[in-house]
C-alpha cells in the first residue's frame, strides 16, 4: 500500500487521519497551518487531491469535503483522498480572498512552469537563478540568498552595467505566501495523480468547472504533443465525469498573461502533468446546499471514472448544466460604454442570441441613458455569470458569456 506523508501525517490503510501541515510562523510567534485529512482505503489505487477555499471567501468546497471524507466507503475505495478543506486559513479567518498577510492573488503563486517566462532582465545584465537542490523538510523557514546561486552575465552591448541587478531581481525574493505554495507543491507532487481544487465564482452564477488547455513545450522532446494530447484528454474525461457545465479556459496568451498556469489546477496539470481542474461552485460568501450536493456527486462520479470507486458516473441533478453537447470558453461581454445604473433583463443559465437585450443602462435618477440604452449582446451564447451589483464604470462587463469555442485546447507555451 502507497504510503502518504503530509507534514507529520501519514496514511493509513482503512482509516482516515486528521492533522496539521505547518507552512508558516508569524512575526509574532504564531504558527499558521493547513488542516489536512488523508482518506485511504483497503485497495491499491491512485491517489486524488482535494483542496479548496484558497480564497478565503469562497466556502462551498469546504462542506463539499466534508461530505466526500464522511460519506465515503473506505473499504470500497481503491487507493487515497488527500484532501486540504482550506488552502488559506488566514483569508478565511478574515473573510476575505487573500491571506491578510500576503496581498497577492493566492490562486497565481504556484511555481512557474512556463518554459519560456522571461529571465528577470535589468538594463544591462541578465541574471540567471539556479536553485540547488534540497531536502525542505518540516522546516519554515524561506529560502535565502545563500541557498540560490545567482549568475549575472554582463550585456555585451555599450549599456553601462547595472550592480544593484540581484536587489532588483524580484525571483530573488519570493512573496511568503509563494514561498509556502511552492513547498505545499512539493508534496503535492510526490502522491497526486488528480488534483481538483474547489471555488466560488460571482454572487449569481452556475456552478461550472474551467477546463484549462495543455501547453507543450515543442523543442522539450519530439513527443511532447502526444503527451500533451494523452493529458488533455484524460483531463477532457475526467472533467465530463465531474458532470457540470464545462467553460474553456483562455486561450494561452491571456492564460499565462493571468497567470492562471500558476493557480492550483493549473499548475498541476500544465506543470506537474496531472489531470487537475478548477470548480467554479456558485456564489461565493455562502453556501447554496444543493451546489454542496452535486459537487459532492461529481467527486463521486470522478472517483468511479479514475476506478477508486465501482459504479456508474450518476448525472447531477438540482443545478443548472449547459452546453452539454458544445465546447464553450468564457468571454466578458457586453461591456457598458458610460457609467450606469444596470437593470438585468437575463437570468443566469440563459441562453441569448445576438440582438438580446441583456440589461438597460439607467441614471441615477432612473432615466435611461439615450447613448447607451438597451445593452444588447453581440455574439450568441449561455450568460453564465454576472459581474456583482447595479453599478458599472465604462468598458466594466455586465456579464461572462460562454461562447463557442473552436480554439486548440492543446497548443504551444506562448513565446513573447
Ligand atoms: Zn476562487
């Protein structure tokens, strides 16, 4: 039986351990740490991570854990859950959705795996880290400088050389909360074979799954686009298994520009190489029972799909699923040209055809805005969200849209 470590826990066969994994001692003396649960069954198989609420606000994964770890038959179940109920205690100790003391996005901070990403440049030298090797261990303390080395190559050019390149080099100095997303992801990588990580997206939106594209490195090996594609469609399988409305993610460009290659699933599946997604579960701030429910089956149906669990895949029930039969990706549209008072004329789920008339753009005083009027959308598609409240600045989308998407869902890391 694969054994699995987290932090100081280990798995057992038949039982379900509970403890702690320590990322991070405060300035104060505190120390700041993950709850961790490791669900094993009797059987050999592979092992799924689940983790959720890395936005602090973002509850309903939490409860989606608790049902999948309470419900689940260990005797039955072949191989292990890893799963971490909240991926930022701090955030959500505070209500909000980065830990209060990193103000970063914490669902961009996992490590970098775009083999193009620019080499932090100064002016006049480029500086190259290598990082050595070594064993992180229990301990929290950061990397310092000693233990990178650094390479600086002088430009050739006439640009007068810059000394103070290394105080510069931000990849030299890591925000904590990447510090402690790149040790979480170390261990990640010694057990995971699937990864889903669980959110909530806008106040009024369907719960949805993102399916990422694969990027492959062509010049990394010849057969780098076969296994992209093997990966891509046993991430495809997995994510129709799941049961809920699929939206693609961006297209590669704006995806590794949002840095969404460096969010929990995305660094999992484009840099570890393992089937991962992301959940979009409703609305964020509460909890919507039977989003709860359909997720937790969809856990299930992933389970029967990876064969941890015997069944069949069960369809969902009690949420809204579109485009069942087509491939969609979101887009933000329409957007308003004026600052306005919105009045929604669609509801979430719907599905409009060029020429709807998704909201009115009103004044303060309730007036429509002869400039602007009627909203109407441009392209067909299911509005799947809605940016939050009434109020909206110019170019501000009113919603997300999932349109048809024809785009490569295995393609090349975009070179700048
Ligand atoms: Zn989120």
């Amino acid at each position: 039986m694969k054994k699995i470590t987290v932090g100081n826990l280990q798995s057992k066969p038949g039982k379900r351990v509970y403890g702690y994994l320590d990322i991070l001692e405060h300035p104060v003396g505190t120390v700041e740490r993950l709850p961790v649960i490791i669900a094993q069954g009797m059987n050999v198989g592979p092992t799924l991570w689940l983790t959720a609420n890395i936005h602090g606000d973002e509850y309903t994964g939490i409860p989606v854990i608790h049902k999948v770890i309470n419900t689940i038959d260990l005797t039955k179940l072949k191989g292990t859950i890893v799963a971490i109920p909240t991926l930022n205690p701090a955030g959500s100790r505070v209500c909000q959705r980065h830990p209060y003391y990193d103000k970063k996005d914490p669902n961009r901070l996992f490590p970098d795996g775009n083999p193009f990403k620019d080499k932090e440049s100064s002016d006049s030298s480029e500086v190259i880290l290598t990082e050595k090797e070594e064993d992180l261990g229990d301990d929290l303390s950061i990397k310092t400088e000693s233990q990178v080395e650094i390479t600086i190559i002088q430009d050739t050019s006439e640009k007068i050389p810059n000394p103070f390149a290394k105080y510069e080099t931000d990849d030299l100095y890591p925000s904590i909360q990447e510090t402690i997303f790149k040790r979480l992801f170390e261990i990640i990588k010694d057990s995971a074979d699937y990864l889903i990580d669980l959110h909530n997206a806008f106040l009024k939106s369907i719960p949805f799954v993102f399916l990422d594209r694969v990027l492959y490195n062509p010049e990394l090996s010849d057969d780098a686009h076969k296994e992209a594609t093997e990966l891509y469609n046993q991430t495809e399988e997995m994510v129709k298994a799941f049961g809920l409305t699929i939206v693609r993610e961006s297209l590669p460009k704006k995806y590794v520009a949002k840095k969404l290659h460096r969010s929990t699933s995305g660094a999992a599946l484009n840099y570890l190489r393992i089937p991962s997604f992301t959940v979009e579960l409703g609305m964020y701030l509460d909890v919507e029972p039977e989003v709860v429910e359909a997720a937790t089956i969809g856990i299930y149906n992933v389970l029967t799909w990876t064969k941890m669990l015997d069944g069949e895949i069960k369809k969902l029930t009690g949420v809204r699923v579109v485009a069942e039969s087509e491939s969609v990706r979101y887009l933000g549209h329409p957007r308003v040209s004026k600052s306005a008072i919105i009045e929604l004329k669609v509801k979430k789920g719907d599905f409009v055809k060029k020429g709807d008339v998704i909201a009115i753009a009103r004044d303060i005083f309730g007036r429509e805005i002869p400039e602007v009027g009627e909203i109407k959308t441009e392209i067909d598609g299911y509005v799947f969200m809605f940016n939050q409240g009434i109020i909206r600045y110019p170019n501000e989308e009113i919603c997300w849209m999932a349109v048809k998407d024809n785009q490569l869902m295995i393609d090349k890391w975009p070179k700048k």
